[in-house]
C-alpha cells in the first residue's frame, strides 16, 4: 500500500510538472482506463468519418475536388491508426477496439450519424467539423500522455487543411449563384447545432470532464472550447454572408464573447443511445466494409509473416 502510494506522489508530481507519461512508466489504473476510452473513441471517429464524405467522392463536382477530398478521407483513416496505435500502448488489443465499435458497445463522435445531402455538406463538415475538431484537438497536443500528444500533433495539421478547403468549398458557394448560396445556407442550418454538441455536454452535466482536466489529459472545458468555437466561426460566418440559425445569438460587450441560444440537448442523447438519423446505417457499413476487407488484412499479415521468415533465414545462414 506505501508503494503504490508512493507512485501515486510520483505520478502526481509528474503531471504537476507537465512531464509527459510515456507508455512504460507507472500510472493508475483510472487513469489507463480514461485514456483507453478517450482515444479508442477518438479513433472510431476518425474511421467512422470517413464515411458521410466518402458517399460524396464519385459525385464531386470537379476533378480537383474529387481528389481534393479523396485525399482527405485518407487522411481520417490515417488518424485513426495513430490513434489505434497510441491506445495499444497502454496495453489493449486493437482488435478488441474494433469488436467493440462493431457490435455497439463503443462510442463515437455524434455528428456522424447526420446525412450528407448535399455537396455544400462537404463545405459545412470541413468548416464546422473539423473547425470543432481542431478546436478540441489542438489542446490535445499537449496531453499528459506522450503517445497521445504526439499523435495529436500530425492530427491537427492535416485537420487544419480540412477546415480549410471545407471553408473554400462554402465560399465557392455563396460567391456562386443565388440557388448555390442557398444551398449553404441550409447545409449551414442542419449543421451548426449539431457541431456545437461535438464539445460534449455542458460542464455541469459533464462526467469525466474535471478528472481529465486534473490529470491535463483535457486542458480546457467542454463549455470554454464550445464558446472558443463560436467567437471562431461568427466573424467567418459574416465574411461568407450567411446566417447562424440562432435568433438568440448575440455579441456581448461586457464579457467580450457571443452568447448564444439554449442548446437541445435531448437531441445529443438521442443520437449518443443509438437513435440518430444514420447510426444505424453507419455502423452497418463500416461492420461491411471491415469484413469485406478481411482477405487485405490476412494478405498482408502473410506477406509480413514470410518477410520475417525470410530474414530470419538469411541470419541464421549468415
């Protein structure tokens, strides 16, 4: 009992320190447990994101585009294997990750079980999906955890170039003809409250906010990323001449930030229980697509088995 308490003060007083925990040193078990949770959630949302723009690529309106967001769904499958990576350092099996997701035991972000209906929904996913996303993520980089920071790191550069074209998508749009800024404006009103539940409840009804913040896993609340957002995304909004769905939204002087209208939130816990536009449809694919993919997997798993094997042949013959 003196020891583990010993490591206890030890562990302490390195997140005091803002030295990272790596892999192999000691940490509690609560707190593998928060980091096993976060990031294999993390990572079946990058994997499950790939699929509300991957309906879109075979309709892209140009070939520019068409690669353009080919690129970035390969991207969000890259983020999902550094995240798979970074949680089996602490020890899980990445294949009871993905069993877990498959059978609907696991989370994922909200926001991925809203359709697609139309190509200014690229624009309205990179600009406010992935602005939530890097909003979220980029405090992230410097998380308690090594691993995690690190992998954060490539994550929200390449994010950054999401947000990015998502804005140029909806720019196009709204400086285009007049039935084209008005598809912006309604792929603008399905998204917007949607991406503003991505920050999670709010901090008072949040349950594992404020030990994740003590442990500088998290570094901000889910309520002061969520208005960082906001503040972000009106002026951006105003430059594109579009209207935040939010008759309630406002600028306030005195604290120098918007306010904004009361969020639905039983909408959020209908989605999260599995009762969202897509949920049902997005678990279906993605349980396909990791079957039919099986043959790929066992390809390369010989290929690598017999790779090995022939180095080892050689060593030894050497």
């Amino acid at each position: 009992m003196s020891h583990e308490m010993d490591l206890t003060k030890r562990f302490d007083a390195y997140i005091a320190s803002e030295q990272k925990i790596e892999a192999k040193d000691w940490m509690p078990d609560a707190y593998r447990k928060t980091l096993i949770r976060q990031i294999s959630q993390h990572a079946h949302s990058e994997i499950i994101g790939m699929l509300p723009e991957g309906n879109w690529i075979t309709r892209a309106p140009s070939l520019k585009r068409k690669s353009i967001l080919l690129a970035k769904v390969q991207d969000e499958a890259g983020h999902g294997l550094y995240l798979y990576s970074a949680a089996e350092t602490l020890g899980v099996n990445r294949e009871e990750l993905l069993d877990a997701l498959h059978e609907g035991k696991a989370k994922y972000s909200s926001i991925f079980n809203y359709p697609t209906l139309s190509w200014a929904d690229m624009g309205a996913v990179g600009w406010l999906v992935d602005g939530a996303a890097i909003m979220n993520q980029v405090p992230l980089c410097k998380c308690s955890y090594g691993p995690y920071a690190r992998a954060m790191v490539r994550v929200c550069k390449e994010e950054s170039f999401h947000q990015r074209q998502g804005f140029s998508i909806m720019m196009n749009l709204c400086n285009g003809t007049p039935e084209q800024k008005e598809m912006a404006q309604d792929s603008l009103n399905r998204w917007w409250w949607p991406s503003l539940m991505m920050f999670g409840p709010s901090d008072d009804a949040s349950k594992h906010s404020d030990q994740s913040m003590k442990w500088k896993i998290k570094r901000f609340s889910n309520d002061e990323l969520r208005q960082r957002f906001v503040d972000m995304t009106i002026p951006q909004a105003e430059l594109l001449g579009l209207t935040v769905p939010d008759p309630d939204l406002s600028w306030n002087e005195q604290t120098g930030h918007y306010d904004f209208g009361p969020i639905d939130w039983s909408e959020l816990q209908r989605v999260i229980a599995g009762d969202g536009p897509c949920n049902r449809e997005r678990l279906e694919t993605r349980v396909k697509a990791h079957n039919e993919g099986a043959w790929v997997r066992d390809a390369a798993a010989a290929y690598a088995a017999k790779r090995a094997k022939r180095t080892s042949d050689q060593s030894n013959a050497a």
